[in-house]
C-alpha cells in the first residue's frame, strides 16, 4: 500500500523483486478527486462504507469553508457508536487544504471487529455541524482473491484441499474434521460454525493458509526442477520455509488482530 502526503509533478520510479522476479511501477502523487457535489461544511465522501473484518479502511472526510482557515493542522474528532467498530488514532483526523481555497480533506481509519455489526461514525470540527456516515462488517476475503471456506469433508492428515485443482484454485477448502482445525472452529449447528468468527480460528486458519500456498509454489520448484535432481531436500527445505513465512506474515495480517493473541 502507498500513500502520499504531499501532492508533486515529479513521479517517483519503484523496483519490486521476488522470487527471481522483478518489475518497475511509476508512481505520481495526484490531487484527489472531489465528489460530485460538495456540500458545505463538514462531510464524508459516501453515506454508507463496507468494511472487511478485522481490515483497516480509510474514509474520505471533506471540509468546505467559506471562510478563510488556517492551515496549520485542523483536528477533526472522530466517533463511533459501536464498541467493536473501532476509530484508529485516537480517534482524531488531521485535515489539510488542497489546491483549491477553502477545501480540507483527511483520511480517517476504521475497524470491523465482529462480524455484521453496523454503526454510526461521527466526525466533528469546532464551528461547524457534525458528519455522520454509516459502516457495516462484513465476510472477509482473503486478499489473494481465493475464497477460503470450512468443509466436513476428511482430508485425513491433510487440513486444507484445493479446488477445483491445485493447478487453477479458486477455492481452499479447510478440513473441518482436522482436529487442530474442529477444536477451534466447533462442531456445525445447523450449518453454521460456533467458531467461524473466533480470533484463535483465525489464527490457526492463517498457519493453514499459508501452508497451503508455500507447498503450491513448493510444487512448482518440483516439476521444473525435481526430475533432474537439482532439487534437493535442504533445497526444497529451504524454499519451504521461505514461502511458508511470507505467505504467514501476510496471513495474520489479513485475519490476525493482535487481540487475538
């Protein structure tokens, strides 16, 4: 994720490398757009925000002043109404101006901490009437874009299985029956998981996540290089737990608050 604090002409030249593999991204720090309709006063940029559980988003806050302020850092107080929808930093959001005379805008962070909750947010700026928005949690998906769902199906010694293949996976489908896996997740009532939600599930689920995409690159290395013998086992040790702990750190980011530890 890249953010810019300061608007330039210049573009900024970045270098990604993994894995053997590089590429080249050019970056420019533009002016943000303004809503269709600005209206006066103190705002947020959309009525009703959708957040990913447990995933950080940022909401647009505008101010439109007709009188002359100065810029030297206004402080907008941001609350919400529900206890497990959480304001980050404090809950304060510092405004600049942009290029246009008498428009502010910040960027305020919010996180969904249970699922389906629904709440008020409430910006305020002394001199001026509040702004209000709604937020509402909902189901997470992993940020790889593969849906990751619990089966009862048994996978024996396996806790994961892809699908429709490990070749073109759409799906990771995680063994219910796996006992490191149903201690956590419970037993199904009426279709549904007592511990889908649980902070200690999601954890285990990011080991397994993981796991699961180290042993499908892990794979790769095999076919391309295992029948000539040039993939030994401290190779194929080595690969291992390379992928295994980048795919892990970017696991318990996306599923893993430190609450739940």
């Amino acid at each position: 994720m890249l953010e810019g604090s300061e608007v330039k002409k210049e573009s900024v030249l970045i270098e990604v490398r993994y894995g053997g593999y590089d590429a080249l991204l050019l970056v420019k720090v533009v002016e943000p757009p303004l809503p269709p309709v600005l209206p006066e006063g103190l705002s947020f940029d959309k009525s009703l925000y959708h957040l990913k559980f447990n995933e950080e988003k940022a909401l647009t806050l505008w101010l439109k002043a007709n009188s002359k302020i100065a810029d030297d850092g206004i402080i907008a107080k941001i609350a919400s109404d529900h206890p497990q929808i959480v304001v980050k930093a404090g809950g304060k959001c510092k405004l600049h101006e942009i290029n246009r005379p008498g428009i502010f805008i910040g960027k305020c962070k919010v996180t969904g901490r249970q699922l389906k909750a629904k709440g008020n947010i409430t910006a305020r700026v002394e001199g001026f009437n509040p702004a209000q928005t709604q937020a509402v949690v909902e189901e997470h998906k992993f940020s790889s874009g593969i849906e990751i769902k619990p089966d009862e199906e048994d996978f024996v010694s396996l806790r994961y299985k892809w699908e429709p293949d490990e070749d073109s996976p759409r799906v990771l489908i995680i063994g219910a029956k796996h006992p490191s896996i149903r201690r956590y997740l419970g037993e199904p009532v009426d279709g549904k998981y007592p511990g889908i939600d649980s902070p200690l599930y999601h954890t285990v689920l990011a080991e397994v996540i993981a796991e699961a995409f180290a042993f499908k690159i892990l794979r790769k290395y095999f076919v391309r290089q295992g029948e000539g013998g040039t993939l030994d086992f401290e190779t194929a040790n080595s690969r291992y737990h390379m992928e295994f702990s980048h795919f892990l750190s970017v696991a318990h980011k996306d599923l893993v608050t430190q609450t739940s530890l």
